[in-house]
C-alpha cells in the first residue's frame, strides 16, 4: 500500500477545464456530442425539454419530487453531501458499490488520508485511475466554458472548428442563463454563463451535517464557498457525473462481479449534484454520457484516446490491457482482505446497494428524468449500437469476455432506454446517453449463464 498526492485532476475537474493537451480531435468530438443542449431554445420540444429541466430540478432538490432514492431522502441530503468531495485519486468514496465486504477490503488498500493525500493498491491502478479521470474530467471541463461563452477558459476564444460546431446548427451558448432568467455577468450569475441551479432556482433546500471527512460542513460552503466556489463555474456539462460515472465504470471493470451496482453507485452521485443544488438534470445527463462515450473509445483502445500524456509523463497506450493488469491485481488485493473468493465476498453486502429491485428502480429513474422527448424521430425505436457506436460493446465485453462484441452490441441495443431525449439527435455520441448499462449487464450475466448451461 503506497501513499500518493492528490493529482491534478481533483482540483480542475468540477471547477475548470483541465488543460492535458491543446484542443484535440476527441475535445471536438465530445463537443458536438453535446451541442444539442445548444439548440433547445429554438424549437417547441426543446424549450419544454428546457422548462421541464428547471423544474424537475428544483422539485428534486427540494423533495417536492420523491424519487425512488437509495436511502430515504433525509438520508439521502446526507449522502448527497458527503459525495461533494472527489476523490479521484483511487475512487474510494465509490467504493461502498462493492458491498459492504469487497468494500471495506478496497478502503482497507485505498482510502484518504487527508484533503490531499490517499492510498492505492498498486501503482498500476493508481495509473489506470488516473488516465481514465484524467480524460473524462478533460472533456466535462472544456465543455464547461464551452457552452457559456465559447472560451476555453472563460477568456479566450476557443478555435475556429469549434465555433464551427454552434454555428452549423444555429446553437447558443449560455443556454440555461438566458432562459433561466440569469444572463451571463447578471446579478447573482455565473460570470461567464449557464449559472448553477443555486443561483437560478426560488429556493435551494439548505443540507447541513458532516461531510466526506466528517467535517460539519453543508450544502452553501460547497456551492458559493470558501470550500468549493462554483459561482463561476458553469454547470454543463456536470463535471462530479463524469468523474462518478467513470470511477464506477472502472471499478465495475475491476469486480465485474458487482458491475450493476457499481452503476447504480454511478448514478447515485450524479443525482447527488442535483440534491445539493449544484446541477440540473440536463447537467448529470451530459455528464453521464461524456463518461459512458469516453471509457468505451479507451476500452477500444481509440488512437485519439490512447497515447496521450495526462500529465507528470502519464500515459497508457494499450488501455484495455491496463484494465486486464489492474484488475488481476484488484481481484488479488480484496480476496486477500477479504478471506474468501471475491465472488463470495460480493455477496456478502448490508448496504444500501443489497436491494436489487431498488437499485434498478432507482437508477431507471435517473435514466431521462422523465424529460420531455425532443427528438420525436428516435423515441419509438431503438438505435443500432453496432452501428451507430460498436466501441460501445467494450463496456460489457472487457467485463465478460466470455461476450463477443456483437453480442455486447446487441445486448446493448435491446437493453436501451427511452430515446429522443436532449442529446438523442440520432448521432453516435447522442446513442450513449441511451444505454442503460444496469439492464445491459444483467442481460449479459443471463445469456451467458444460459449458454453455459
């Protein structure tokens, strides 16, 4: 067990963009992956798609709008506040989606030390963490400045190919300060744009008790400060969602024996943005499929996403491979806390996340946010991933390699939800915001289940 510093990473990915390499093919890929949220003001189904964003939100954070939470909605404020903090060093807040057992074995390896220092189990998977977030945390924090004023940083303009990207489309930055009643450099907004559901919303519903260091904190000090100032830090794409979600993905990868619940833990902390009133649906909606679209284009091991120097001289160049590494090394560490095989030791789980019913429940329900269709063409039918996006099928195939890539393509292709949402516009990047990787994996574990039998 090794003590590292916190990387670079924490610091930038939920506040500002972090700067790894000068805008690339896969930063201008991601953005107009995500520049329908550009658009909605300029037709019928997208301003309901805006409207109804602005109210499923404050309803959520409020309580007003009982979801099928995790824990009971007190509970759930408590959780939501705990899950400020990141700790992308090792992913060990999300850890509790091993269960209770493989959790505390993966606590016992890898936990934090303090605000800026954490263990790992290996050097490998601190690496594999790091490259992974270090992507995804890139892409949600360009998009950030991105979609409020077409800057890089608030400041400086960003190229002309992505000024290209809101043009072609007729697309609007700011979308949600404009119509939300908060103009970019308004009183009480975000400077640069697309103010924060705290800043928009009549009422924020206040969280007060300890937080992930069991320091008595709430949700206020996280939101405007002067533990986390997000007052201009624009809110799309959801930053937290794209580190929960990739963490969760990874972690699912390395114990592919808890993979749904480790998503359902994935949308658990992108709904905790919401119910500490730092992000609209739309936001973890984005932010979901930025993670989703970037771990299946590392996994196929994509040459815009592989070979890239993160930082401090970090990069992985076969990413697959490196899962296959650190998850041998994962597998060994928790069998050897934990006593027994980790198959029998994912079962043995008291926590939140036991309840398979639940969790399914839940994590539906964070599928769409029950926002209005904006894309009435893709929402009867479903979208061929093997077509549309194939590196799709590595999510499931690198976890169950029993699994072909059509197959995992298929499974995933049946196993959508609901189309013709925000970012459903028909387009490789808008599938992703469709899998629903919960079904998806109990799909996978059934058919091969079957044909082994």
């Amino acid at each position: 067990m090794k003590k590292f510093l916190l990387p670079v990473v924490f610091a930038l990915c939920s506040i500002a963009p972090l700067h790894i390499w000068a805008q690339s093919k896969s930063d201008l890929v991601v953005l107009k992956g995500l520049s329908p949220v550009s658009t909605l003001a300029n037709t019928r189904e997208g301003s309901a798609a805006l409207a109804a964003n602005y109210t499923v939100t404050g309803s959520i954070q409020t309580g007003a709008l009982r979801q099928s939470t995790l824990l009971p909605f007190a509970e759930q404020q408590q959780q939501a506040l705990r899950d400020v903090f990141i700790t992308s060093g090792n992913l060990a807040q999300l850890a509790d989606g091993l269960g209770t057992t493989l959790g505390s074995a993966y606590l016992a390896r890898a936990h934090y030390v303090d605000r800026t220092h954490f263990t790992s189990i290996s050097q490998t998977i601190a690496n594999l963490i790091a490259y992974a977030e270090s992507t995804s945390s890139h892409h949600a924090g360009v998009g950030k400045f991105f979609f409020a004023n077409a800057t890089t940083d608030g400041k400086k303009p960003v190229s002309k190919e992505a000024t290209n990207i809101l043009s072609e489309i007729n697309g609007h930055s700011d979308i949600f300060g404009q119509n939300y009643g908060h103009p970019a450099g308004s009183a009480g907004a975000d400077a640069y744009g697309n103010s924060r559901p705290f800043q928009t919303e009549p009422v924020i519903a206040p969280i007060v008790g300890p937080d992930y260091f069991n320091t008595p904190s709430d949700n206020r000090v996280y939101n405007r400060g002067p533990m986390m100032n997000l007052t201009n830090s624009p809110s799309y794409p959801s930053g937290h969602t794209t580190y929960g979600y990739t963490g969760s993905i990874l972690l699912a990868l390395l114990v592919p024996e808890r993979y749904e619940q480790m998503i359902a833990r994935g949308a658990e902390y992108g709904n905790d943005r919401i119910l500490v009133g730092a992000h609209y649906a739309m936001d973890v909606l984005g932010g979901r499929t930025v993670a989703l679209y970037d771990m299946a284009h590392l996994l196929a091991n994509d040459p815009a996403y592989v070979g890239q120097n993160v930082g401090r001289g970090l990069t992985i160049k076969d990413f697959r491979a490196a899962v296959t590494a650190a998850r041998s090394e994962t597998l060994t560490a928790l069998q050897a806390t934990c006593g027994e095989s980790v198959a029998a030791c994912a079962n043995e789980d008291t926590g939140r996340l036991n309840n398979p019913a639940a969790n399914e429940t839940f994590y539906s329900s964070t599928q769409t946010y029950n926002l209005p269709v904006v894309y009435p063409k893709n929402a009867t039918e479903l979208e061929d991933v093997a077509k549309l996006a194939p590196e799709a099928g590595y999510l499931l195939t690198v976890a169950f390699p029993s699994l072909s890539l059509d197959e995992a393509n298929r499974i995933l292709t049946e196993t959508e939800g609901p189309g013709g949402g925000f970012l459903d516009n028909g387009s490789d990047f808008g599938v992703y915001s469709r899998l629903n990787l919960y079904r998806a994996a109990l799909r996978a574990k059934a058919f091969l289940l079957n044909r082994s039998r």
